[in-house]
C-alpha cells in the first residue's frame, strides 16, 4: 500500500531539478544568499563542532529568536555543548548571526529531500533535533529519529486548517508526530489536536515568544531618528506585508487630514522591498539609502536590526502582517515590552492568544481599515492617558511568561539522544 508518506519522499525525491530552479529564482528575488546555496542541498559550511550538539530549527525572525533563547538556556546548562541553529529565511539567519560565537553555528536549513537530509545528518550529527513552532518536516524528522537524535516540538503552534490538513491523512500524521520525545506547545488548541493526531505526549505551557526579551534598541540609531523627527506626530507600521502598505498609506492621508505635520514611519516585513514601498508612497525617503526624514510624511524603515529602536521612538505602533485574510499576525509583545501602545488588525491568527491576553487586559486595540487605523492613531494622540493605559496593561501582560521558557528547558535538559552517533 502507497502511504502519504511515501508519496511526499517520492515527490521530493522527483522534484528535485525543480526545486534547484526555485532557489534560484529566490536568489533573484533576494530570499536567498547566493554564496550559501550549497547549504541548502545539505552541503555545509563549517565544521562539527566536537562533543554534543543541539540542532535548533527555525523558520525565519520570530522562530529564531525562540531558538536564540533556548540557545542560551541550554549552552547554560551543559558547558561543553555546542548548538547548531539552521533557519529557511535570510532575516532570520541575520538574526542568528548577530548573536553567533564559538558554540554557536548559523547554516540554512537544508531542503526537505532525502539526499539533502542525509548529507545534512551525516555532517552534523546531532544528537538532539528540536523544530521550533510549525516547522514539521517529514524527511528531516523521521530521518533525525532513525540517525538516533532525540527529537522535540517546542513552542507549536498549528492553525485549525493545517491540524485538518494532518488528519487527513491519520498514518503519516502518526508516524510523524509520534517521532518526537516531547512537544511542548504554545497554545491549548495545538496540544489537544496534536494527541488527537497521535503525538506520545503534548503538553501546554504558553508561548514562549511572550517571555522573548524586548529588541534591543540601537541607541544611535534612536537618538537619530528623535533628532530627525524632533517634535512630529509619530506613529510605527511594523512589518508591513505585501497588500498593507496601500491599506496604511490611506490611513496616514486621514491621519494628515487631522494632524498636517505627522509622520509614518513604515517598516516592511522584508526589508528588500524598500524600493517598491517607496514607490508606493511617492518616493519616500529609505533608511537603507541613509536618506533623511526632513519633512516627509512618510518614511521607509527598510533596515534590519532597527525595530527596537522605531518601537522606541514611535507612542503608537500597528503591528502588521494582520490587515488581510492570507496573513496570520506577527508578535505583539515586542511594542509591548517597549512602551508603544498596541494596534492591530483583525487576522492574528498565529497569535491567538497573546492577542487575546491583551484585549482581556485592555492592552491592545483592534483596526480594521484605513478609516479605523487613522481614527485610533489620531485618538491616541490627543489623549495620553487613554494611551497611557493601553501601554500599562501590555506591559503586564507581556511580564508574565517567564515560566514557559524555563519548563521547555527543562523539558529539552531530559531528553536523551536513543541511540547517539558514533563520534569518529
């Protein structure tokens, strides 16, 4: 009998020449580095470092920046360790690299093929694997089990649609989630629908992207943004998709209407596309081009490592990635824990319950539109201590996750590899 697993080996398998195109074709768009395309075949980059290794994969930005904390957890626990973080996305290698040393690596993620899985695992050799949120990857997971890593789930969360996906096809999603020693999850929903699917063990303990630290705030970069803004209305779209940027330009020609002098400070998602948001928005100044604000009435944050510091600058963020269907939010506790009051759409998704945690405690406010956006970002404006209170509540809210963290490192400190690699 043909299994769905074995159709998913045999399609990756068979789409192998396509899948080299694809990259490419993702070079040319500026999604993938170039000079480390080999890694993505399982060919990598450097060398094992000796003793046991952690392998932490994540997908882009917030995945790793999970990975990073549990990182630094581990290596903390087990001084002679080493871990290994793989990510699909250059913003989220940029992540990693920016806090890399000696015990730990960066590589990407090799594609989900079984010849790129085995090159990947016989150079690495690790003797835990651990797939940071929604990351499941057939080959890469069974193919981790049978070298004898001991594998985990951290943090998962899995949207009603994709739990549908996996029940649809009941003796892969056995096999699958059943290979993994411990799964810890984010939310309530994926824990029980991750049992019900077939997982050993599925246990809740909150989203450990609430206990993520605040991004750090790049102190040259904020006192040039105060000066360049000096005392302008200002407010933050953050991470911005392709499809938003109309939907907040509209919304700042309200806000204009209102307040002539205010700013929009516009920070994409994928930096790359500063050029075409620019456009959008009748050539506005680019902080990559080291352009100045001057009296513009919008600029484009099109930089990486630079949020904490808009956050930082700006009284009043919307957090993006939440104004259209296909998107599913992006974390709201980084405005949060930094003092920006907290606006959002209505698609999050992906983050359901922090979300949720924060309208209980009256720390966030929904827009849908560019009338509503304007309206509250205007509101907000004229009433500080209504804003000062949307900022409180966040703030504690944001305060409370602690605990998840410390329990999955607890959790990954017991696992034990099954059958470890023989070192040569």
């Amino acid at each position: 009998m043909i299994t769905a697993l074995h159709l998913y080996r045999t399609a990756t398998i068979l789409a192998g020449p396509a899948l080299g195109l694809w990259l490419r074709a993702r070079v040319g768009r500026g999604k993938e580095d170039p000079a480390r395309l080999a890694e993505r075949f399982g060919r990598a980059s450097r060398d094992r470092p000796p003793g046991r290794l952690f392998w932490l994969h994540a997908a882009s930005v917030g995945e790793s920046g999970v990975a990073l904390q549990l990182a630094d957890g581990l290596l903390g626990r087990n001084a002679t360790a080493a871990v290994l973080i793989t990510t699909g996305t250059r913003t989220g290698a940029a992540k990693v690299e920016a806090a890399a040393n000696q015990r730990i690596i960066h590589q990407f993620s090799p594609l989900d093929r079984p010849d790129a899985v085995r090159r990947f695992l016989e150079h690495w050799r690790p003797d835990w694997a651990v797939f940071v949120e929604s990351e499941i990857w057939p080959n890469q997971i069974l193919a981790a089990k049978a070298h004898g890593a001991a594998l985990a789930l951290v943090n998962a969360r899995m949207s009603p649609a994709a739990l549908a996906n996996w029940k649809r096809a009941p003796k892969a999603a056995r096999k699958v989630f059943s290979a993994f020693q411990s799964i810890t999850t984010a939310d309530a929903r994926t824990a029980a629908g991750l049992l019900e699917l077939g997982a050993r063990r599925a246990v809740y303990l909150g989203n450990i992207k609430f206990a993520a630290p605040a991004p750090p705030i790049d102190v040259m970069a904020r006192a040039w943004l105060a000066k360049e803004i000096r005392d302008r209305p200002v407010w933050l779209a953050a991470s911005t998709h392709r499809g938003e940027e109309e939907i907040v330009l509209e919304a700042h020609a309200q806000v204009r209407r209102a307040l002539p002098d205010a700013l929009l400070l516009l920070a994409p998602r994928h930096p790359e596309r500063g050029q075409e948001i620019a456009a959008l928005a009748e050539g506005a100044p680019r902080r990559s081009l080291n352009q100045t604000i001057g009296a513009a009435p919008v600029y484009i944050a099109d930089t990486m490592g630079e949020m904490g510091a808009l956050y930082a600058v700006a009284s009043v963020a919307l957090v993006a990635g939440s104004l259209r269907p296909e998107l599913k939010g992006h974390n709201p506790m980084e405005p949060a824990k930094i003092g920006a009051a907290v606006l959002t759409g209505p698609y999050v998704e992906s983050f359901e319950e922090a979300y949720e945690a924060l309208f209980r405690a009256g720390g966030a406010r929904v827009v849908d539109g560019a009338a509503r956006i304007a309206s509250a970002v205007v509101e907000l404006w004229r009433d500080e201590p209504a804003r000062q209170r949307l900022v409180a509540a966040a703030g504690e809210v944001a305060g409370e996750a602690g605990p998840a963290l410390a329990a999955t490192l607890e959790a990954l400190q017991n696992l034990k590899p099954e059958a470890p690699y023989a070192r040569p």
